[in-house]
C-alpha cells in the first residue's frame, strides 16, 4: 500500500469564477481561494500522471501547474466544461507522437464524435495536426480497468439526461456533476480515504447538488475526508468553509491531497 496524490487545477462551475459579467461578491473577491478555472484534476499514482477531465480552461491549468504528459486521460462526461480543452492536449502529442488512452464511457465517445468529428475523419500530412486519443469505451456500467499496474474502478449515473462516469483509484473517489443517483451507487464508495464531490450551490437547483445535499451524500459515504468541488460563484470560500463539519472542506486550485493506493 503506497500513496497517491491528487491536485484540483480547477474547481469551478460551469462559468468558472469569477464568472463574466458578475459583480457579486465572491466573483469581486481578492481572496485566491474564490477564483476557480473550470473543474478538472490530476491524479499522480505510481509514476503515473492521470487527469480527469479536460476543462475550457486547461492550457492554463497546464502551464500554471506544470502537468507532464498524461498516462491516461478520464473524461466523465461531455458537458462543455468537461471538454472543452480536449483539443489543448495536442501539445503533448506533437511532442511524443502518442496517442493518449481516453477512457469514456459509450454515450461520451459518442458525443465525442461528434464534437471532435474531424478526429474521425482519414488524414493526410497536409492536413494539420489534431490531438491524437486512443478511445477506451467503458461499455458497461461499472467495471475495472487498469493502466500497466494501477487497477482503475469507473461506475455510472446521471446528470440529467446526461451519462456520467464516476472513478474510484484506491482511497479516492471523484464524483462530479451528480444530483440523482440509485443507492447501489455506494457500493462503489465504501471505505474511502478522500471522496471528491461536486456542490454547485447553496439555493436548490435542478441539475446540481447544493451543498445541503452534498453533506447529506458523503454522510452516507462516511469517507474520512471530503472536498467539494465544481463550485459556482454563490459558494464564498470563507463563509461556506466555516460552516463545513470536520472532515469536510471547499477545494480550491492548487490544491494537492494524498490518498492511500
């Protein structure tokens, strides 16, 4: 049993924060801790450097926190802040002339054909150069993958009408963008050292959980840390933190937490 490490380069909403055209107080907060790219990670286990998820914002997540070339990428689903920096990943490419194993469920490989629709399309040398993926489909609904010897577990739920894939390496859990879920959802979160969740909000909202309903989720988890995640502009550091329970915390970017593997 050793240890890995996670580091959240983005936890933002879906607008990021601050978000444009927003006066509130949060958005005009000095504080660093209230200025957050769109949500995505890093995860660094045994050598490895694995991200979930490739927001708008990843180029700068990339320079600012130095991420090396990925093992693996996760996507867990579509939505256009989970996404949209696919295409930043080229720069890794060009330089190993690899493709990057993406591992995504059937439903995201199929949007994703249809976002990256000239990925599936025959190339010539005088075509310019894309981001190059090696599509891992994830058919089933849970399951076990693994990248030489880290043993990756994935599960499923929606947001919406949106498939969302959750992932488990370890003590870690990541859960994003979850608002309704089938208990059998914590057979798959049992003896968790750090869960990570999303908590969009503190008024109550139709495809997100607020952070009442967050609390709520990781009680039933009963992980021995939790941090949320995905946060909106209605979530101020400071204020939210101070009236979190011990063993729960806001992440923020930047932000590097350990986990047993």
């Amino acid at each position: 049993m050793g240890n890995g490490k996670i580091r959240f380069v983005g936890t933002g909403g879906s607008a990021g924060v601050p978000m444009i055209g927003c006066e509130c107080g949060t958005c005009r907060s000095d504080n660093p801790k209230n200025q957050r790219l769109r949500t995505s990670a890093t995860i660094v286990v045994d050598g490895k450097t694995l991200i979930i998820d490739a927001s708008p914002d990843f180029r700068e997540q990339a320079l600012r926190y130095k991420i090396q070339s990925p093992h693996a990428l996760f996507l867990t689903h579509t939505h256009y802040d989970h996404v949209g920096g696919l295409e930043e990943l080229r720069s890794y490419t060009i330089h190993t002339h690899t493709a990057i194993p993406c591992y995504l469920s059937r439903s995201s490989f199929d949007n994703v054909k249809k976002l990256l629709y000239y990925h599936f399309t025959p190339k010539s040398e005088e075509v310019n150069f894309t981001a190059m993926f090696d599509f891992r489909v994830l058919d089933d609904s849970s399951g076990v993958f693994n990248i030489d010897e880290v043993e990756v577990k994935y599960f499923s739920y929606s947001q919406g009408t949106m498939a969302v894939t959750g992932f488990r390496i370890g003590g870690l859990a990541y859960v994003t963008d979850i608002k309704e879920y089938d208990p059998s959802l914590f057979s798959h979160l049992a003896d968790l050292d750090v869960l990570v969740v999303s908590a969009v909000w503190r008024t109550p909202s139709k495809m997100q959980m607020t952070v009442e309903e967050a609390l709520a989720f990781q009680q039933k988890v009963g992980a021995k840390r939790t941090y949320f995640i995905h946060l909106s502009h209605d979530i101020e550091y400071t204020k939210v933190s101070g009236s979190l329970p011990a063993g729960v915390s806001l992440a923020y970017d930047g932000l590097e937490v350990e986990f047993s593997y």
